[in-house]
C-alpha cells in the first residue's frame, strides 16, 4: 500500500482529500503546517506528498527547499496544491523541483490522475536505476593479451630490458625459474654440458624468441643454460604475471603448450640427428639450421664460430673442420676465417 503525505492548514481541505484517497486504497498521513510536514516527511517516507503554500510557520516553498536537498526525501515525488494561481507562483514551484502543480479547487478525478502518474513515473525511474546499476567486476589487466602475439606485445610494452654481451649467461640450468625472456635483438643459444664437460647447443634462439618457456610450472627450475651468441637485447617478464595471464585466457595457454611442444619435437628430432646422422649429413643440416635462423641470404656470409657449429650438429669441432674441408673442396662452401657463405644451396640440401 502506498503511503501519501498531505501538508494542508484547511482541516475540512485536509480531512476531505485524506478520505477520497484512503477510498482509493492509499495510505494516508496528514500535517497541518509546513514545520510538521518536514517531520511527517522524514519520519514516513511516504511515496507521495501532496502540500498547500501558504501555511502558518514555513510555506510550501520552504518545505520543499528542506526536502530536496536532504538525502533521505529529495526523491519523493511531490505536488503543489494551491489556491495562488499566477504563473510566477506556479514557475517558482516546478524550479524548486515540484513534479505537478494543480490549482485549487481541485477535481476527484484530476487529483487521481496527478498522483497515479507521478507515482508510476516515479516507479519507472526506479526500475531504470536499478538496471543501470551492475556489478563492478574486478578489473583484468591483462584482458588485452588474448593470444601469442599480444603477448610479445605485453612483453615489448611492459618487460624489463637488459643487454647481454656475447657469451654472457642468461640463466643457467638448475637455477630456479622466476623469469621468461623475450629475445628482442641479437640471438642466443641453450644449451647443455655433459658428463665429459662438452658443451652440446640445444637451439639457437633469434629476435622474437621466447625462452624459459618450458620451465613456467611453479616451483620448476630452468631445464638448460641460454647465453648470448652475439650481443643482445632481451625483454624480461616475472613467471608470476605470466601465470596470471595464462590463467585468464586458455586459449592462450592452449598456443603457449603448442609452442612448447613444437620446441621439444625440434630438440627431439635434433637429438635423433645427433645420434644417428652421418657427419656430413649433419653438418650441412646444421649449417642450413644457422642459415635459417639468421635470415641468410646468399650473397650473405655466415659468422659462426666452429666450435657453435660443432655443439649444435653433436660432433667434436675436429670432425666438423674436417667436413666444412670436403664441402669447400666439392664448391659447395667458400670458407674463409669464421665466414661461411654457401656456394651450392640445391647441393648442400639433397646431403640431409
């Protein structure tokens, strides 16, 4: 039931509008004078007030000036009902923030349509507010990053910089992994010593690589050494942030495992080589290898030192001279110092 306030100093007036509106099943609470209004007003909370102007002790102007700007009834809705019928009382009322101003007398049927519609307007813009209002969720930081190129991106933007020398440590193998990189400039190469102290290359990482990939588990340490083939720029980003965006985005994790995954089939495929390829055979894989990751063209010549050749195809740096010899003879290289450009692409190709 809907409670109406009525602010009016004519009893018969007040006692008369109270009774035709508790017959329309209204709720009805009345006040003879404004001071007693502001109270009524505050205590009920009615859903309407109706109110005279000119009554003892505080008008109707003044009341409504308190009410609308205390936070509890500045959004009741609220009709003038007067007898000052001069469009300048009229004005003053609706820029004081009245909703309706009728002039007394007032008709049964006018009154009951004034406060009908004003009550259904009022219910309107509550219903409005209320699906305005939504739950704020917690913002994601890294709701941007929604796949393998968007995070190089995050890296790029956010990651910390540092510069390797060549031949200096990214990290070494055991060291526990709270770090994954982001090759930006240069080139890098991982790595493993075995039991004899031999160094064995892994892969040769280039700009846009990223490495310390596969040791992104918690509590996991990095599974081979990384060091600097040539001077190089590399972006750094905590495993923790990384974390957090694979946990926000599976699709995303989904691309990095596939990354993963393709890194161990080439070192599979590179250890099966080792084991079982022929000398040359994985020399000239290896030099294509190189070639390959550092953009070659042939009028290029390739900078490599024998003894990162020799690590990367799994022979002793003595065989590996020796076969770069044979090929040199047969015109498929020219070798001169560390420089080696590749004479016969088709030829060195059908040695794999």
């Amino acid at each position: 039931m809907k409670i109406l306030l009525i602010i009016e100093d004519d009893i018969v007036l007040r006692e008369t509008t109270a009774e035709i509106l508790e017959l329309e099943n209204y709720k009805v609470v009345t006040a003879a004078n404004g001071k007693r209004g502001v109270e009524q007003a505050k205590i009920m909370l009615p859903d309407l007030i109706l109110c005279d102007i000119m009554m003892p002790e505080m008008d109707g102007y003044e009341l409504l000036d308190i009410l609308s700007k205390d936070e509890s009834t500045k959004r009741i809705p609220f009709i003038f009902m007067s007898a000052k019928t001069e469009i300048k009382d009229v004005r003053k009322g609706m820029d004081l923030g009245a909703d309706d101003y009728l002039t007394k007398p007032v008709s049964e049927e006018l009154l009951l349509s004034a406060i009908e519609s004003r009550l259904a307007k009022f219910e309107l813009l509550k219903e409005q507010e209320t699906k305005e209002v939504k739950v704020v969720e917690p913002e994601n930081p890294y709701s941007e990053i929604e796949n393998i190129e968007d995070l190089k991106n995050y890296f790029c933007d956010f990651g910390a910089s540092k510069t390797y020398k060549k031949g200096e440590l990214v990290y070494k193998e055991g060291e526990y992994s709270n770090t994954v990189y982001l090759v930006y400039t240069g080139s890098v190469k991982s790595f493993k010593i075995d039991e004899f102290g031999k160094e064995l290359i892994i892969n040769i990482h280039k700009g846009d690589d990223f490495i310390g990939l596969s040791a992104i588990i918690d509590n996991s340490h990095y599974y081979e050494s990384v060091s600097a083939m040539e001077d190089s720029e590399i972006l750094q980003v905590s495993k923790s942030i990384l974390l957090e965006v694979l946990e926000s985005n599976h699709k995303l994790s989904l691309e990095i495992f596939q990354l993963i995954n393709e890194n161990l089939t080439e070192v599979k495929e590179q250890l099966l080589q080792m084991a079982y390829g022929s000398m040359r055979r994985k020399t000239a894989k290896t030099i294509l290898k190189f070639a390959n990751l550092m953009g070659y063209k042939t009028s290029d010549n390739i900078n490599i030192s024998r003894r990162d050749l020799a690590g990367v195809a799994g022979i002793a740096t003595e065989s590996l001279i020796r076969t770069l010899t044979d090929f040199k003879k047969n015109g498929i290289l020219e070798i001169e110092g560390r420089n080696i450009k590749i004479l016969d692409l088709e030829k060195l190709e059908t040695i794999i």
